[in-house]
C-alpha cells in the first residue's frame, strides 16, 4: 500500500469511516484510496463546509469525523468552523495536503507555513515525515482527537508520503479514553449550595450541552430553581471555594450567583 491507501485504512481501523473533502492536486492519491468502500467521502464545495459538516457530524453521532483540506489556503478557510469545533468540543481529525518535497523548494504560489495556520485551533499538529509513519501518525491523531473531552488533531500529509510504499501495517490498537469520576466531596459541596436557596449558575461546556446531559440540566433546574448558561457568559472569576461565580451585566438584576 501507499502512504495514502495506509492512511484512508488506519482511519478505518480507528473508528473514523468519515471524510468531508476539499481536494486539490496535491491530493489525488489520498482521494483515490477514500474509494475504500468502508469510508463514505464525502465531496464539499468549499473547506468551511468541510469543517463544519464534520463538526456537526461529531456532534450529531458523539464520534470523529475526518476531513481533507488543500494545502495552507484550504486550511484557512475551514478554520472558523475549526474554532466552533474546538469550542465545542467536536472530535476532528484534519488531513491537510502539502506538496511534495522536490515541489517545495521552488516555493510554488500556495505554499504557506500550515503549522502556523494550524496549532492556534488545533490540540496536536503533526507533519508526517514518510510513508513509513503514516499508520503510526494517523493514530495518533485519532487517539488525540478521541480524548475526553474531544479535541482537535491536523495531520499534515506531502504528496510523496502519500505516493510512496508504506509497507504492510499491523492493525493498531484502537484508543478508549474514559471520562474521569469527579471527587466525591466536590459532588457533594455542589450539591449543598444547589439546596441552600441561594441564586446559583451552572454553566455547561462541551459535551455537557447536549444529549442526556442537556436533559439532566433541565430536571437540576427544575428541581433547585438554579440557573443554566453556556460557557459563553460574561465577567466570571474565582471564588473562595475555587467554583465559578457570575456577575450580572448593568441591564440584567445584578444578583450575583455561584456553584
């Protein structure tokens, strides 16, 4: 197999059987193996559709989504939906083309520092350095865009990596990541200042505003009378008790609530 045909078949083995693609030149090989009838391609007129179809997909199904973007311009015009993703904590495995070596060095109209572009919205930026590690630098990638909560890996590919002999491939153990059981007593103060009467705010990120986690929001609102907001609210510091507290903006009452 090629680097492209590893990569396209590790992401399989990994659990991603997605791709929303923007593919250039620099890209055919890896666009010839998504013909892997095990991974649905899926073809977007423009990068941001791309990222934020596989956005949406993470968050839809609760799994990874990949996508293939055309070297650092297709990158960024994906990254605003790239920032929605990392905000909402949306695993997203991103595969950015690049030419090859030989091409680079004649510093070709499109060329860009991808890395720069990528590691402000990225958690893990990798450059694959040959087809030999394509299998290993794809699971990684996969590994770190599965962590709880989810996050963001770009894998950049260069075009001779993708064409080059990647070798046979042992199947890599796929990664489980378990969210972490909260301390015991923090369950238990939150759960005193939700029964003492007092205003109170809980403000929910992530995975936590949405699915079975919205709706047991809604039933501690219910029953507590305490207020829900997202992660984006105004003016929040530090308390004693090392919880949130949140300050009420001039239009609003002025109480001033924390958990």
């Amino acid at each position: 197999m090629n680097g492209a045909e590893t990569l396209v078949q590790t992401l399989i083995d990994q659990g991603v059987d997605i791709c929303f693609a923007n593919p250039g030149t620099s890209e055919m090989h890896f666009l010839k193996a998504l013909e892997n009838p095990r991974m649905r391609s899926v073809l977007c007129l423009f990068e941001g559709v791309c990222t934020g179809a596989a956005d949406g997909y993470s968050r839809m199904k609760g799994t990874r989504a990949s996508t293939l973007l055309h070297l650092g311009p297709g990158l960024a015009n994906g990254l605003a939906n790239i920032h929605n993703a990392k905000r909402a904590a949306s695993g997203m495995v991103n595969i950015v083309g690049e030419h090859s070596a030989s091409h680079l060095k004649y510093d070709p109209p499109l060329t860009s520092d991808i890395e720069g572009l990528a590691r402000p919205l990225s958690h893990w930026v990798r450059r694959v350095e040959s087809s030999r590690a394509v299998a290993w630098d794809v699971a990684a990638a996969v590994a770190k865009a599965s962590e709880y909560s989810a996050q963001i890996a770009t894998l950049i590919l260069t075009g001779d990596t993708s064409w080059q002999d990647a070798g046979e491939q042992a199947p890599l153990a796929r990664p489980v990541h378990e969210p972490k059981r909260p301390d015991a007593a923090r369950v238990e103060h939150i759960a005193q200042v939700l029964r003492s009467g007092e205003p109170t705010l809980i403000v929910l990120a992530g995975h936590l505003t949405r699915g079975r986690a919205l709706e047991l929001a809604g039933k501690l609102k219910a029953s507590t009378g305490c207020r829900l907001a997202t992660q984006f609210f105004k003016r929040t510091h530090r308390t004693r008790c090392g919880a949130l507290r949140w300050n009420a903006s001039p239009m609003q009452s002025g109480r001033r609530s924390s958990i």
